[in-house]
C-alpha cells in the first residue's frame, strides 16, 4: 500500500491553524446573528387573538455568504445546513440551538486549540452513541426533518424527543461518522499538508477511535487525562499506529521482492485505444470533466467557442505516467492478495479486530502470523482499498460467517477493481462518487426516511472515497494533498478534476509515459 509508515505515531506535531479556524468563526457568527437580528420578515398571515393582533412572518433565504463559511468550517457534516435552516425558520430555540454550538466551539478552540475540539467532539459522539443518551447538540438536520420534527425535538426533556430507540440508535452512529468526517476534513483543510496530516484523516476515517487518539497525539501531545485508564487506552491506540506501521513497511518491502522475483501477477489493462468514446485513463476522465466545464461556463457567459477550442479536453489522448501504472500495479495486486487471503480465513476462526485492539497478547500472537493471514493488516489494507463502510462488511462476513455479506462485498471489491481497471487509481474515488450520486430528480417521491437514507449512503461513499485517495493517492507531500482532498469532500467532483489534471499533465510530461504525447 502507498501509505507507508510515518512518525505520526511516534511523537510528530501537526500544526493546525486555530488562529485561521477562529477568524472565520467570528465572521461566520456575526453574519448569522446579523441575519437573524436585522433581515427583514415576510408577513404571511394577520389575526386578532385573545392575547393581541399577531403577526405570522417567515424569514428569507439565509445569505450565501453563510453556506460558504458553514462549509469551510464544518464541511464534511450536516452543521451548515443547520444553520441555514435555523437562519431561514427563524424558530428561537432552533437559533438558541445553533449559537450553543459555535459559542462552545469557539470557546474550545480558543482555549484548547482545534485538534482538541475536534477530539471533543468525536470521544462525545461516540460515548452517546455507545450509551444511547443523545447529546443536546445532535443537529436536527442529521436526518430530514419537518415541522412537526423541530415541535417534538425541543418540546421536552428527556431522550425521546430524540426519536425512537431505533431513530437514536441510528442518528448516534452517523453522528460519530460525520464527526470523524469533519475531523478528516479540517486536518487536510487547516493542517499542513504533507504525510502526517494524511495519516491521521485516513485514520480518522477507517477508525475512530485509534484515529482520534493519533489526532491528539499530533496536535495536543500536553493533554491531561481525566484518569489512568483514558490515558493507557491512549497509548493503547498509539501502539497499535505503531504495529501498523510496522505491517505497512514489511508490506512495502514484500511487496518489491515480489517485483524483483516476477512473482506480481496481476492483468494490467490496455490504456491505448482508438475509440474516441472510451476513456480509459485517469487523464481522460478528468479531462473530460474540465473540458466540458469550460464549454458550459463559457456558453453561459455567452462567449465564442467552439469543439477545437476545448479538444485538448474533451478528446484528450490516453496517457498515462509510469508513476500510475505503478500505483495501478499495487493497487490490484493488493486486491487480490486480499481475496486470497478471506478465502484462506473462511474456514478457520481468525480473531476479530476488536478483539486484537483490545488485547496486546492477542496482537503479539497475531504478529507472529505471515502478512497476509494477520488480521491486523488485513484490515488496515482493506481500508485503503474500500474505504470504512465496506471494510467493515467484509471484516463482518469473516466475524460471523455469513456467506450472502461476504458475497456482497466481494462484488464491491469487484467493481472498485473494475473502476481501477476501466480508468486508473487516481479517478477511481471521483468515479466512486459520481456513480453513486444522489438523483435529486427523484428526491421529492421519497419518504423523508428514504431520502435520510440515501443522504447518509452516499455520505458514507464519499467517506470511503476520500480514505481510498489519501491512502493511495503519491502526493502527499504537496499541497495537491490539501486541495485535492478538500474538494473530494465537497459537493461536486469537477473542482476535485480542476486540481488534479495540472499534477497529473505535470507527470505525464516526465519519461515512462505510455500512450500519445499529451
């Protein structure tokens, strides 16, 4: 796997920019504020009640400027709609609500700096979650949400305002998910790029727990615990980093004295081709995208264009750089040693994950196992292959036998091979996201418990797609790292194939390139 070991479980710093984060946090509260205080309301009904002529008047829509800095802040969540949605209903306690929450942040911030906060915020959703006891600050837009919805939430006292039994357990476990999501996000967004930041949001990503005990290892290394049981399971977490690190260097190194023997095996795709409707390169696929970007940003501006203008794009040639094949190679080689090796499990009792982080016995008896049968790198490389989600599906299958999930997830390794195969590693992700793209067209049909679901899969797939790219994505020492991984977070993959293309043409302009000159 191309995430080799780093020293961010060893004592490394990652600086985040709190001073930045604050500053943005300020403007942002003052423009919600303002809003609330000065926008002018619509009237929409007149009546005379017993208790005087009232007035009912709606809010209008919340400037854009909010949405903006809501994303910036908070992206990988639901905490900008949030906030739009309580500028626009104009409901008091849903106001009371949201100013909570950016009071609390900023006070967090400011004193403990933002790696903490963001520690914060995971360790209390993943507690509640475990205890099913709610926070006061679970948004209400963690699923969607009517009327009758925000009348129920802020109507009584105790854990059943939240929803049933199943709607909390539910709204728990996603809470913790986009927590870990808007902490990936702010570490790439707020940090310094380069390989420690995109260890500690892969981790963040693939696992909680051990993620967010190397986010504050990294960013707040003089944090007191609260007793000496938080503070071995800390180090717990730390040892673990260190363990897998260490599988992901004999990986490494296996993995080129394969090379050198000729024992990598793996079918290659062909990335020429004649068909100028196929693309068959990562260089292909982001250009197309660019390149009818710019047609359409110039039709609406009216401007003069024509096919030949925009050919460099939209009929680009196959090429593709040594550099990708190489990933390409490790990418589907690493797949298929994994399903070997659940193949070689299937029949036995391989210990579960939670039970080797759990016990450092169990962990030394896995360690004495061949890389490929040590249920500890299995999972991690799992990960850079299929992100969280369907990860945990495959290591579910080999946890209780159940031969339809495992199925199942092998026709998710599957198709993420055949998207390396059909475009390379560095598009797969965007590929990833766009065939899963919510169709807004059919949106209004939904249930409002149909449309949380689909919400919070495509979610999830974003998640893993962002996990796949830093774990296999060469940059990492660039600033590439940041906007890229930034704009794969965001709502549309074409900004993500602006900031890609003029890294990739840069390498495809080096020796090793195969294909037609670009």
């Amino acid at each position: 796997m191309s995430t080799t070991a780093d020293p961010g479980a060893n004592g490394a710093m990652l600086a985040l920019d709190s001073r930045g984060f604050l500053e943005k946090l300020v403007e942002l509260r003052t423009l919600f504020d303002d809003h609330i205080v000065n926008a002018e309301r619509i009237v929409v009904d007149e009546q005379d009640t017993p208790q005087g002529h009232m007035l009912s008047t709606i809010m209008p829509p919340a400037p854009e400027r909010l949405l903006g800095l809501g994303e910036d802040l908070f992206g990988a969540s639901c905490w900008p709609v949030e906030l739009c949605a309580a500028a626009e209903m104009g409901s008091s306690v849903f106001i009371d609500h949201c100013r909570a929450f950016l009071t609390h942040c900023e006070y967090v911030v400011r004193r403990h700096g933002l790696g903490y906060w963001l520690y914060e915020r995971m360790d209390k959703a993943r507690t509640a979650f475990a205890a099913d006891r709610p926070a006061d600050e679970l948004p209400l837009c963690i699923r969607v949400i009517d009327d009758k919805s925000l009348d129920k939430r802020f109507g009584g006292r105790d854990k059943r305002r939240f929803g049933t039994k199943r709607q909390r357990c539910e709204d728990g476990f996603e809470y913790y998910r986009m927590t870990r999501s808007m902490a990936a996000r702010s570490v790439i967004r707020w940090g310094e790029p380069g390989m420690l930041a995109a260890r500690v949001a892969y981790t963040l990503l693939t696992d909680g727990t051990v993620g967010g005990d190397l986010l504050l290892q990294a960013t707040t290394p003089d944090h007191r615990f609260r007793n000496e049981g938080e503070r071995r399971a800390h180090e717990g977490s730390l040892e673990i980093l260190h363990t897998i690190d260490g599988l992901r260097l004999q990986a490494d190194a296996e993995y080129e004295q394969a090379l050198a023997r000729g024992d990598v095996h793996v079918s290659m795709p062909s990335r020429t081709t004649d068909d100028d409707d196929l693309m068959c390169t990562s260089y292909q696929y982001f250009s197309y995208h660019v390149g009818v970007a710019e047609a359409l940003d110039r039709a609406r501006a009216g401007e003069g264009w024509s096919e030949e203008d925009i050919a460099h794009y939209v009929k680009a040639k196959p090429c593709v750089s040594a550099l990708e094949r190489r990933i390409d190679q490790r990418f589907l080689y690493d797949v298929q040693q994994l399903r070997q090796a659940v193949e070689a499990l299937w029949d036995g009792k391989p210990k579960l994950i939670e039970e080797l982080f759990e016990s450092p016995q169990a962990r030394e008896e896995e360690m004495r196992k061949p890389l490929w049968r040590n249920m500890l790198y299995l999972n991690d490389v799992a990960g850079s292959i299929l992100g969280a989600m369907m990860r945990n599906q495959l290591m579910g299958a080999l946890a209780t036998h159940d031969d339809d999930l495992l199925q199942a997830s092998f026709r998710s390794l599957d198709s993420i091979c055949t998207m390396v195969r059909d475009i390379g590693t560095l598009a797969m992700p965007m590929l990833l996201i766009d065939e899963n793209e919510i169709d807004y067209s059919r949106v209004d049909d939904m249930s409002l418990q149909e449309r949380t679901q689909v919400l919070r899969h495509y979610c999830s797939i974003r998640d893993a797609a962002v996990a796949i790219w830093l774990a296999r994505m060469p940059w990492k020492d660039e600033p590439t790292l940041r906007d890229a991984t930034v704009e794969l977070f965001g709502p549309s993959t074409l900004a993500f194939s602006r900031t890609v293309l003029p890294r990739l043409e840069r390498e495809l302009r080096l020796p090793g390139t195969v294909g037609e000159a670009c």
